[in-house]
C-alpha cells in the first residue's frame, strides 16, 4: 500500500478537525462528512492539557485560540461540605515551567470554531448532514469508499473513523456492541458570570463528595463558568446517551453541598445530562484502508479531562505515520504507538472515581487526608504522579 494523497474523515468533532487540518498542512487533500446539518458544538467546556495544547500549537492555533482561553490559577480538589483543600497546587506558570506548554480553559465551541476556519482555510472540504452508513474497500485500486446513507459516496486512499462513541465505522469493523454505561452520569452547562451570585476560585476545581463531585472553572476569557456534575446511578433507561436535564433533579442531587456549589448550580438556567460510557480494549483500531481515532476507538471516563486530549494527540501520531509510511505500516504503528496510551489513561480517569467519590468511606477520606499532605509537604510529588500524561511526547 502506498501513501495518501486523498483522505475522507468520518466526523468533524475535535479529533477529526484537528486530523483534517494536519492532513491538510502535508498537502493531502480531505473530505470531512459530517452527520449534523450545521457545524457547532454542544454548551461545555473543556480542559486542554499541556500534552494537547503542543499538538494545537503544532497546527499552528496558538493565536487564534488565546482569546477566548482561561488560564487556571491552581489545580484544587476540596470537600464537598467544608470547603477544606485536599488538593491546591499551582497551574499556570507551573504548567509552563514543567511542561513548556499552558494549561488551558476552553469553550468547546471555541476550539471547534476555531478548527473549522483553519480547515476551511488549508482546503478541507467538510459535507454536512452527511451520515456515512459503512465503508466500501476495493483492494484491487487501493481505494476506500465512505458510502452515505442519502446516496452519496466518497472515495479515498484512507478513511478515517472519528464519529465518536456510536460510530458507525467501528460497528462495520468489529460488529455491533453498544458502549457500556460506567454507572454514572454528568450533567453539564456554562453560566455568564454576570449571572452568579458567587465568587467562582479561579481554578481547576473538583469537589469531592460520597458518590458525586462537580468540577468548576472558567471558560471564554474568564466570561462564563462551566461545571460539570457527576453522580453515580444504577442504570440509564434512556436511548439517549446526552439529553436536556432537569435543574431542579440536579440542585437536589447537590442540595446541602458547600455555598460555592448550591450558588453556582443556583444560578443555572439549562443543563445537558449525559450519561457517561465506556469500552473496553478494542481488539484492533483499523481494517485495511479504515482506521479509527478518538471516542470511536477509546471512549473514557471524563475524569481526566483527557478524551479530547487523546483524539487530539491520536491525531497529530495518525497524520505523522501516514505521511511517512504506507498505509498498513503507517496503521500498524499508529495503534502499536496509541493503545497503550490510551488505555492507561482510561484506567487512571476510572481510578479517579473512587477517589472523586470518596469510595470505602472512611479511607476513602483518608486517601484524600494523605493527599493534603502530599500536596502541601511534597507538592512537586503531587506534580511528578501527572508528568506521564502532560508530559508525554508525542513519537517523533
Ligand atoms: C462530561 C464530560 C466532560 C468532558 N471533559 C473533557 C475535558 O475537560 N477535556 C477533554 O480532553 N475531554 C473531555 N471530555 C471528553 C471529550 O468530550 C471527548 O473525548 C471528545 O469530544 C471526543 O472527540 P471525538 O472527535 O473523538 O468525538 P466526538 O466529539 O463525539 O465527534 C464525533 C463526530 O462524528 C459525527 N458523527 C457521528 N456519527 C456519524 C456518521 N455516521 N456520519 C457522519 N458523522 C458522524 C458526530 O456528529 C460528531 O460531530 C469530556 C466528556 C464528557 C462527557
């Protein structure tokens, strides 16, 4: 198989874009079909990581993206009641220092605006209310065929899977199996800080409290605030895996938490409710000509903030390898290369539950007792545990 010169990439969210554009800076030409009529990105926020931000900096985004960033002053984790610290190390010169590269906030539909323009800019031409239904190899010409369910098709030399956690594109490689529910869910939203009658801690917060937390910060320059709340449940009797949720079901769910939560979730107007799902290892990430990327090959608990991190870095490695090797060398390496990253940081965001959630009562409070004093004896320790995840280099 030889290299690409034409490639069509199911799925224009984060991982996708960000493999459109680098596709595109090598001079490959890329179809991007995309199921939505319209381009955006649902009302959340998102964490960038050093570990991400390289590979945005990379595609050459830096400038574009600094408006409408947030720099955390600390990484915190804190008590659901008192408000005690059990975590507050520093973030943002530390993070530079470290790791040569910001942690960032961001607005999801920031980040993804801001890819669009930059693909719609380096030539990627993007399909909308294009649902590709499967894939058609023909391995006499070297070509693959995203087929849409209106009919149309498009033929290239590689396609790409990056259509999240459902995507149909892994369905067709590896048969159909729905995404396990991880037992909990998540209820998102962002509100105008002109809006709150609270001071949000300009921080990367978690609050930690028996089976939920709820994660703080600000996003767009410091405008709005984003929280996420998680809670554990039993099951998830909806097909949707993300529907509109209920404030009043939340407030309660967070009713006699710490003021800085019931003021934040008190000013809240509308939420999302997500379920959270999870896969376990794929047995392989590509099929001849098809390759998958992102959600659609490793979905994972958000509890690392890293799923987007991890479509962004899978990405940047896929469009290298391509662009060096043919194409089964290029895929071969790129799963050897990504898995085992990827499942690592899967099995820490799972880990993290039980110490968001206070798991085993009352040594689940110890563990976080002992990381107080960590953090405030020991602080670069606590740092050095998150170097293999923000500080990973990507292969050369
Ligand atoms: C509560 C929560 C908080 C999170 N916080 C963070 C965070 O702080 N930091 C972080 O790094 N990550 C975070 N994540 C994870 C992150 O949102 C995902 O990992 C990331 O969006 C995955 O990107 P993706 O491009 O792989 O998939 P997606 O974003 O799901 O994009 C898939 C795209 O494919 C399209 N599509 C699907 N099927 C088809 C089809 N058949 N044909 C055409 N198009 C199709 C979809 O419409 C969509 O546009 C969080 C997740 C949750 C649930």
């Amino acid at each position: 198989m030889n290299k690409v010169s034409q490639v069509v990439i199911v799925g224009a969210g984060i991982g996708g874009l960000c493999a459109a554009l680098a596709l595109a800076k090598q001079g490959v030409q890329v179809v991007v079909c995309e199921q939505a009529l319209a381009l955006g990105e649902v009302g959340a926020g998102l964490q960038i990581s050093p570990n991400a931000f390289k590979v945005l900096r990379d595609l050459g985004l830096e400038s574009a993206l600094k408006p409408f960033a947030f720099v955390p002053q600390n990484a915190a984790i804190r008590d659901y009641k008192t408000g005690e610290y059990y975590l507050k190390i520093p973030l943002a010169q530390a993070a530079e220092k470290r790791y040569q590269a910001p942690y960032w906030h961001l607005h999801r539909a920031d980040l993804h605006q801001v890819l669009v323009d930059a693909c719609s800019a380096a030539g990627v031409a993007i399909w909308l209310g294009a649902v590709v239904s499967r894939y058609q190899e023909d391995t006499s010409s070297g070509r693959i065929c995203a087929v849409l369910q209106d009919g149309r098709e498009c033929s290239a030399d590689l396609l790409i899977g990056a259509d999240g956690l459902h995507s149909a594109v892994r369905r067709q490689m590896l048969g159909p199996e729905k995404p396990t529910f991880m037992g909990q869910v998540a209820w998102r939203g962002v509100i105008p800080v002109s809006a709150l009658n609270v001071v949000i801690q300009p921080d990367a917060c978690v609050w930690a409290g028996p089976g939920r937390h709820l994660v703080s910060y600000y996003v767009r320059g410091g405008e709005w605030v984003n929280f996420v709340a998680v809670e554990e449940r039993d099951d998830w009797q909806s097909e949707s895996w993300r529907e509109e949720g209920s404030i009043e079901e939340l407030k309660r769910a967070f009713a006699g938490w710490h003021p800085e939560v019931t003021e934040l979730l008190g000013s809240a107007t509308s939420t999302f409710l997500w379920a959270l799902n999870g896969r376990t290892e794929l047995p392989t990430w590509s099929q001849g000509r098809a390759v998958l990327l992102g959600d659609a090959c490793h979905p994972m608990l958000p509890f690392m903030a890293q799923g987007a991190a991890m479509a962004i870095e899978d990405a940047a490695v896929l469009v290298r390898y391509v662009c060096s090797f043919d194409v089964a060398d290029a895929l071969a390496r790129y799963e050897q290369v990504r898995k085992p990253r990827t499942t690592k940081v899967q099995n820490l965001s799972k880990a993290n539950a039980g110490l968001y959630h206070m798991h085993g009562g009352v040594f689940g409070k110890a563990k976080l007792k002992a990381l107080k004093v960590a953090s405030r004896f020991a602080p670069v320790m606590v740092h050095s545990t998150l170097d293999d995840v923000y500080g990973h280099q990507l292969p050369c």
